[in-house]
C-alpha cells in the first residue's frame, strides 16, 4: 500500500551515527577486565544511562558510576567518554540521503540521549542541524519507546503518524512507534534501509 507520506524520522545511535572502529571499545573492555559486550550493556542500560536520558543526572554522573562499575574510580569520566566514542562515524550515505528527502519531505531525528549530548556531539560531527527537528530525551524528559516523546516528534513535525516513517535499530522502540500508528523500519544497514523507505514511498 502506498501511503501520502510527509515525513521520515531516524534515529541517531546505531543508524545515523553508529561505530565503525571497535578497537577503542574492545582496548576499554580489556582493560577494564570485561568485554566489549558487556561494556556496551552497562554504558547503554544502566540506572544512570537512563536517568541520563531523561536528564536526571549528568552525563559526566553516568560515566563516573560506569568507571566505577568497572573499578576504575582512578580514571577521568571525559577521557573514558571521548574513548568510547573515538571508534564512531556518521554514515554519510544514510545522512546524505534523508538530505536528499528534503525537498519533498521533513526529516526528524529522534534520539535517547545523555544530558549536553546536542552540545557534545555537535562539537565532534555536523549532522543535527540538517534536520528539520531534532529531538534528543534528555531535554524533554522523555526516552523511547514511550508514547510521549513519538507524540511529541509528530506536533513539531506537524504530521500525523501514519504520515510518517519511523527507523531504528532497536525493536522495542519500532514497536512503540508501531503502537501509534507510525509506519517503522527496523535498521539493519544503510543500502537496506534506502530501498525499505524508497519502496514505501514509491521512489523505485
């Protein structure tokens, strides 16, 4: 079925913005005496990475409780933080294409993000101000895949959800987007998707 679509929305980590080097995560691992795997679980899912996303605490508190997870108490959260991330890149196919969707539609970004993360992030890479609206959870107290801040994306984008497309590399949050009545797409790698949101608009 064709819809009138009038705007797609992204999601940052893991599909705009996603690693593209593990090194410098797998080098933290080790010598934290973990693995990158379970690493990557406690940044992400841990208490203080989700209150972080709802701005309850910094994201300078979260890293510090990650060190210290991880005993590293001695460590400086800024340097752990700029490590992790070290190994990231934007994917400048995907970001050059919603780039090319302007014309005819509006683009969103919609983020679970630490608190100052607009403000970090936009000091390392340029991506956020391409689109139409961005709208990262810490500063609207509200983290996918709840209800509020899809509500939310729609009234600034002014569109209704089965106007919209929703892309994400976490099922949870596809299914959230679902429960709305946004058309999602699970993200599995950038080409992939491209055809996904081209066959739904009818672009092929």
């Amino acid at each position: 079925m064709i819809y009138t679509f009038k705007a797609i929305i992204f999601d940052m980590g893991g599909v705009i913005l996603r690693t593209v080097d593990p090194a410098p995560r797998e080098a933290m691992a080790r010598r934290f005496g973990t693995t990158r795997e379970e690493l990557e679980k406690y940044v992400f899912r841990s208490p203080t990475s989700v209150q972080s996303e709802v701005g309850q605490v910094s994201d300078i508190y979260h890293w510090q409780t990650v060190l210290k997870h991880f005993g590293q108490t001695g460590a400086d959260p800024l340097e752990a933080y700029s490590e992790y991330f070290s190994g990231d890149a934007i994917d400048q196919e995907l970001l050059g294409y919603a780039v090319s969707l302007k014309p005819e539609y509006k683009i969103g970004l919609l983020s679970n993000a630490w608190v100052d993360s607009r403000n970090k992030l936009g000091s390392l890479f340029y991506f956020i101000d391409v689109f139409d609206v961005a709208i990262f959870s810490d500063e609207v107290k509200a983290r996918k895949p709840e209800e509020e801040i899809f509500r939310l994306m729609l009234d600034r984008l002014i569109v209704k959800p089965e106007e919209s497309i929703f892309i994400d590399d976490f099922i949870e949050n596809i299914e959230g987007a679902k429960k709305l009545g946004i058309n999602s797409i699970l993200f599995k790698h950038a080409q992939g998707t491209i055809r996904q949101i081209n066959a739904m608009l009818g672009r092929e």
